[in-house]
C-alpha cells in the first residue's frame, strides 16, 4: 500500500519514497519555549505524531527517525528571564517540561530527538563558517549575513515572485545587508544577554540556521520529511532550504515539505500575539488529552480549522461512543482476545495525505460491526471486529484507555467514593433481599447520572450518556 503526501514543494500529492527504508528521518520545528503553548501550537504536533506512527507501522518501529527541534534561545526567552531575574535555562527547562506533558497528554510519542539551540552551538557555527567558506555568506558588523544571491533557487519553496521577496524583506533593511532579501546567521547579542564564540564575534545565532545545523546534526542531509505549519514556508523554511544546499548538500535538503493549516480561533489564526489562545495545559484540566487529540484531527491536516466548545464536545462524544461499543464488547461477548491489527479501510485513508476525517468514519463503521456482531452474540465475530477497532484507533493514538477508567474520569474523588458506597450498599439490600432499598439505591446512582451495569464479576458502572 503506498503512502502517498502532499508536497509544498512540487503542489502535488507524491507516492512517498524514502532515501533508505531502513532509516526514514522526519524533522519538525518545534516550540520557543518561555510559556505555555496554545492548542494551536499543538497542531503540528499531533499531526506529525500521526505521520510518525503512520510511518513506524510501515517501515518497522526502529526504522523511523523523527527530531522535533526546541528554540531555547530567544528575545522573548531572554525577556522572561530578566523580568524573573533567572538563567535562561531556568525559563526553558520549566516550559519544555510543560510542553512536553502537554504533548504525552495529547497521545504524542516522544520523538526520537529533541534537539535544542544551546546544545547544538558547535555544530551552528561550523555551518555558518561552511557558508562563508562557500561564497554564500558574509561577515559585516559583527553579522554574518546568507547571500541569497548565491542561491539562484531561492523563493522556489514558497513560489513567491523576486519582487515580492524583496518587497517584505525591505520592511528591515539593515545598512550591511548586500542585497534586502539577505538574512542574519549570526549577530551580536545586547548587552547583558547571553552570548557565545564565534569566528565573527560573539553573539548568537539566526533563527533559521539553528535549524538547518540541528537537522544536519541529529539527522544528517537530506531529511525525508520536513515539517511545521503553513506559516513557516516563508522565510523560515525557505531560507533553512537555501542555507542547507549552500552548506554542501547539492539540491537535496528535504524530499517531502509538508505543512500543515492554521487553527484558527474567532476565525482568526490563534496567535499569542493577537491574543485569541487556549492553552492546552488549561484544556487539559477540563477535558481528556485524546478528545482534544481527536479535535485536532477532525478536519484533513492542511485545511484550516477553527477551534470551537463545540468542537471539543463532538470529539467527546465520538469517543465516548467508540469507548461504549467497547465497553460492551467486553462485558457481553466476553474475554476472547484477537492481536489487534489495522483495518484496510483505515490503513488506506491514512496513507491518502494522513485523511482523518475518511479514517475517524471507518472507526466508525468497525464500531457498527462490532456493535452487531455483539446483538447476536457471536463471540468469534465480536473477538474480530473488537481487534480490527482497536489496532485502527490505537494506530491513530485513540482508545487507548481502559473503557472503564474513560467513563469514570469525568467524576471527582468524592462522586467516585459516593458511587462506589452507594453500589456496595446496593450489593447488601440485595443479598438481604431487601428489593425496597435496593431500589432506592439504584434511583440514587441515577439522579448522579450513574449507569450501574451487573456482570458475571460484579458491577461496574459509568457516566451516563449526555442526552
Ligand atoms: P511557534 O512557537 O509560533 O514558532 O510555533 C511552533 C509551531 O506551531 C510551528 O510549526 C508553527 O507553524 C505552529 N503553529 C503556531 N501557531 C499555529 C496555529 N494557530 N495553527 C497551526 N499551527 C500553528
Ligand atoms: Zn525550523
């Protein structure tokens, strides 16, 4: 079955090829970290994620190699710092420890590198000395400036005309720069900042070239894969490709580009800077990370999405609708276990561009077959759809909780303590025969929205449905 991936580059879903089967290498650039990140940020995070598992389920779990770079050098980083009178690792050990929660919280794996600026220096500034050894940069000022000159491909990623290249980077024309589209690599820090050696002076480096040493550093060029959002394709992404070539690696820097849509907020792109964000670390507390997850996912990857409580809800109860089927699965056609294993139909809409919307319908549908094969009570049948279910949303990092433990997370600690009291004492007015006060009991678990189902072992019981 081929993977096939809409490529930013040549505007055109591509059958996916990799360099070496045995060593397929993603990268996608990651957070600044001074705070918490918005559900926004979080986007390409999942949506990697997914590729991620797509790709380990197709080429073999080891085979997959995946860094998710960490900005830990940064104005804004700096900013925080002085105004907490801090290191700056104090700062972004704090955020990258919450983001990295978040981030499990959400169902994300942990990439395989996590590379960051301040331990990626050496490896910075010896691609910058490479460039201007190379003609394709310049030292002035106590900057080291790219060349894009030097680069006759350069606007081809982001398709943008010369004039306008030149148009946008007028907006900060420095007097150094040779030519306006020309971009820092390396610059003298402020006073009172942190800083560090280089050839050209100490300072510190561009934000573009840290990436292009990270990925040349954890990954060697070229990459398979490249990632981030839309809004990354120009100048970051552009200029991570045009510094990358001129680094010495003929015209191969990334085989597949792709980026994905903005989550929106107010029909707006949610944005620190505009002000319109949710912070996962706060949707965390109401609500459970694979919902969110499942939110993320509901529209196709490269489509703009607008996060809404509505959203968030139908997400909930598409889960707790898979969640249900299974539950039953469990307690009416019984323990016979089959391994779990993809769907075909779900296999296929993933590898069609990562088609979540197309695979959340097949889940779906195996969730009818399941349903069905318990009503006839074929065990057989029900062992087989429950392991087709599950393979295909554990493939997308769903249903990956006890169906139990799903339903009661929506109780505190004392509507659990108060359930389970109320269904040990039900348990004695039954054993004592005592139908009144059993009956009682059960209408008391049901004002609490409590659905108490008897089995083989005991009772169990869950959050009812919201209506
Ligand atoms: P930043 O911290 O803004 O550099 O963003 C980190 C990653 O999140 C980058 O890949 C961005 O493209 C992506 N990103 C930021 N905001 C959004 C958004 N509202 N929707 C989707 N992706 C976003
Ligand atoms: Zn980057």
């Amino acid at each position: 079955m081929t993977l096939a991936l809409y490529d930013t580059m040549a505007r055109e879903k591509r059958p996916f090829a990799p360099q070496d089967p045995e060593r397929v290498t993603m990268y996608v650039c990651g957070p600044t970290v001074y705070n918490y990140a918005h559900i926004g940020n979080f986007r390409p995070v999942v949506v990697f994620d997914l590729l991620f598992r797509v790709l380990r389920e197709l080429y073999g779990e080891d085979a997959v190699v995946y860094a998710a770079n960490v900005t830990d050098v940064d104005d804004k980083i700096n900013k925080k710092a002085a105004d907490e009178g801090v290191p700056i690792n104090v700062i972004t050990d704090r955020y990258l420890e919450a983001y990295n929660a978040d981030a499990a919280a959400l169902g994300a794996l942990r990439p395989t590198f996590q590379p960051r600026v301040t331990e990626t220096m050496d490896a910075i500034v010896g691609m910058i000395g490479r460039l201007v050894e190379n003609g394709a940069a310049y030292a002035a000022e106590g900057h080291v400036l790219f060349s894009t000159e030097s680069f006759p491909d350069y606007g081809k990623l982001s398709g943008r005309p010369l004039e306008d290249l030149i148009a946008g980077a007028r907006v900060d024309v420095a007097p150094y720069k040779k030519d306006p589209r020309d971009f820092v690599l390396w610059k003298p820090s402020k006073p009172g900042e942190p800083e560090w050696e280089s050839p050209w002076g100490p300072g510190r480096p561009g934000w573009h070239i840290e990436c292009s040493a990270m990925i040349e550093d954890a990954l060697g060029l070229p990459i398979d894969i490249h990632g981030g959002g839309i809004d990354l394709v120009f100048p970051h992404h552009e200029n991570e490709l045009a510094q990358g070539v001129c680094a010495g690696h003929s015209h191969e820097y990334a085989r597949y580009w792709l980026h994905n849509g903005f989550l929106n907020m107010a029909e707006e792109k949610m944005s620190k800077s505009v002000g319109n964000v949710a912070l996962a670390h706060d949707l965390l507390k109401t609500y459970p990370g694979e919902a969110l997850r499942w939110a993320l996912l509901s529209g196709h990857y490269r489509q703009p999405l607008e996060w809404t409580d509505t959203l968030i809800e139908q997400a909930k109860s598409a889960l707790d609708r898979l969640y249900r089927t299974l539950d039953d699965s469990l307690r009416e056609a019984g323990g016979e276990f089959d391994e779990p294993a993809v769907a075909p139909e779900v296999a296929r809409a993933l590898h069609d561009d990562l088609n979540t919307p197309s695979a959340m319908a097949a889940l779906f549908q195996l969730s009818d077959e399941l349903r069905a094969a318990i009503g006839k009570k074929d065990k057989g049948a029900a062992a087989r759809a429950r392991a087709r279910l599950v393979g295909s949303a554990n493939l997308m990092g769903f249903l990956t909780k006890d169906p139990q433990a799903w339903f009661q997370a929506g109780a505190d600690d004392d509507l659990k303590t108060r359930v389970e009291a109320l269904i040990a004492a039900r348990q004695t007015a039954r054993a004592e025969k005592n139908w009144p006060e059993a009956d009682r009991i059960r209408a008391e678990l049901a004002a609490l929205n409590v659905e108490v189902m008897d089995g083989p072992s005991g009772a169990t019981w869950r959050i009812k449905e919201q209506a």
